[in-house]
C-alpha cells in the first residue's frame, strides 16, 4: 500500500507472524500489567502472584485454571515462577493472544518437582499482548510468585531490517528537462503490526525520504540477520520483492535547479551550514564576484 504522503508500505505474509525473533541485549523481570485468574479460591487473589513475596501464593481448587497478563508490545523472551513445598504445579502450556480472543501455544512443558524458584527460557522473543500461563496441576495448586522475561528493549522490528530503494530524477525541471534517474534509498522510520493482524505488517517510512516522486517500482529486501520477524515454522527467511505504488500524489519537487542572484556590499558575516544530503548526486554551489577582505569579528570596534 502507498498513498498520498508516500510513507506507508504493506507487506503481506502468507503465514501468520506469531513473533519477533530476537537475541536481547539483556532481559527484565517485570510483574506489571493487567492480571487475571481464571479461578481463584478466595481470598488467596492472583495479586499474590505478583506482590514480590514469596510467603504469599495464588490458589485455585481445580484444575487446569491459568493466568492471564495483558501488557501490550511486549517482547516477551520467558517466564519463571516460585514454587512451595506443596501443592505445586506439574506442567504448564504458555499461550499468547493480540485480540483476546484466538490464542496460540508458544511453548509447553513439565515444571521440575521441586520447590523454589524455575525458569522456562523461549530461547527467542515472542511479540504478545495477552500472556496466558495454562497450569497442569492434580488437585488443589499454589503459584507463589509469576514474574516475566522481557527483553529490555521491547523491540517491535528494528528499521535497519529492510533496505527499501527505487530512483527519482535528480531535479524536476519542466516536462522534459528532468535531469537524469539516480538510486534512491527510503529509510524505514516504523515497523508495526497493521491493525492488529497477524499476517501484515505496516512499514512507516521517513518523511524526509518519503517516494512520492519514485519513478517506476521500488524494491523491498528483508535481511534475516538483521531481523527479528518470527512465524508458525521460525524465522522468516530472507526476501527480495518489488512493486509500484499506487494513489501517489506527487508533491512539487523542491530540487528544482535555482539561480540566486545578489549584489551585496558592507560587512558579510559567514556562518557555519550543515547541509544533509538525501541524493547521491546532491550538491551547493556558490560563487562571488569582486573583492572580499575577511576580518575575524574580534577585531572589529564595537
């Protein structure tokens, strides 16, 4: 997809993206969020789970009952839990959700039989908005304390995974004097999901490289080194596509060549410019006729 502005790009998978594949920098543990028990026998609340005390607990008298956490954009890389001397869960199956609604199983195992503290690493970065911890227990269960692995950085896609390029005329200058075609990169400002699908995902680009003036198609490559997309089977793969945008409206281009002509006379003060270029083949030009004398403005008399 690109409209107007020529900042928004859809990529469309054909599996769903159940992740972001991520090594973190360094992990969190994190009890915020909004939490819920799917049974509880009062008053042991599931706020016990996540006071920070290991003398409290959790408790449900049946089986099968989980804990849910809603704590949006979270790139959720494990959970570890605080087991007593009794009563202590045999299994779990940890499930994640965007809308609420449909889960899927991101993992499922048994918990070592013993009491203190366990932790059950993904060994990647799931990107979730629900949690669910499903508990396999026999009869009554006691969840000491829940506490979540998160990577530190909450990473939603990094831009330095997509390299984008196309070609634009280097200036615009009347129909047809629009100078040569020159490479073109669009640097990505914003990766997200699109309205919450699984199978989409919405690439902003920046508004100083937006492509309402691309020529013709543009390509999309995808490196899987760089990246952190995740589907049903793993990582997704590495990819070169194209396309030609469409419901462009091309914006009057500001690299049309200009002439400025002054005569100046008194005393000129230079100033230091800093100039970023945005073509390969950008350049300033600037020259001056008769005589200059330069005096440093300390020896000037004020």
């Amino acid at each position: 997809m690109s409209k107007a502005e020529g900042r928004k790009i859809i990529i469309d998978f054909t599996m769903p993206l159940i992740g972001i594949i991520a090594t973190p920098s360094s992990l969190v543990e994190v009890q915020d969020g909004d939490w819920i028990a799917s049974n509880t026998r009062e008053p042991y609340s599931v706020g016990n789970a996540k006071d920070g005390n290991v003398g409290t607990y959790w408790r449900t008298n049946s089986t099968g009952q989980y804990i849910q956490i809603t704590r949006p954009n979270t790139a959720l890389c494990g959970f570890k839990i605080y087991k007593g001397t009794g009563f202590r869960p045999a299994g779990y199956t940890l499930q994640i959700s965007n809308d609420g609604i449909t889960y899927t199983d991101v993992k499922s195992g048994s918990f070592i039989d013993t009491s203190g503290w366990e932790t059950i690493d993904l060994n990647t970065t799931v990107d979730a908005y629900y949690i669910r911890v499903v508990f396999t227990n026999s009869s009554f269960l006691y969840i000491y304390e829940l506490v979540l692995l998160v990577a530190s950085h909450d990473h939603q896609g990094s831009v330095g995974d997509f390299t984008i390029t196309g070609q634009e005329y280097i200036y615009v200058d009347g129909p047809d004097n629009n100078g040569e075609l020159i490479d073109k990169n669009y640097e990505v400002e914003k990766i997200e999901r699109y309205l919450e699908t699984s199978d989409k995902i919405l690439l902003t680009i920046k508004e100083t490289t937006s492509f309402n003036s691309v020529v013709n198609a543009m390509n999309i490559a995808y490196d899987q080194s760089k990246g952190y997309l995740g589907g049903v089977g793993g990582a997704v793969d590495s990819f070169n596509t194209s396309f030609t945008p469409t419901d462009l409206a091309p914006l009057l281009n500001p690299r049309v060549r200009e002439y400025i002509n002054m005569e100046l006379t008194g005393i000129i003060a230079l100033i230091e410019i800093e100039k970023i270029p945005t073509y390969k083949k950008e350049y300033i030009s600037m020259g001056f006729s008769g005589t200059i004398e330069l005096i440093h403005i300390e020896d000037l008399n004020p």
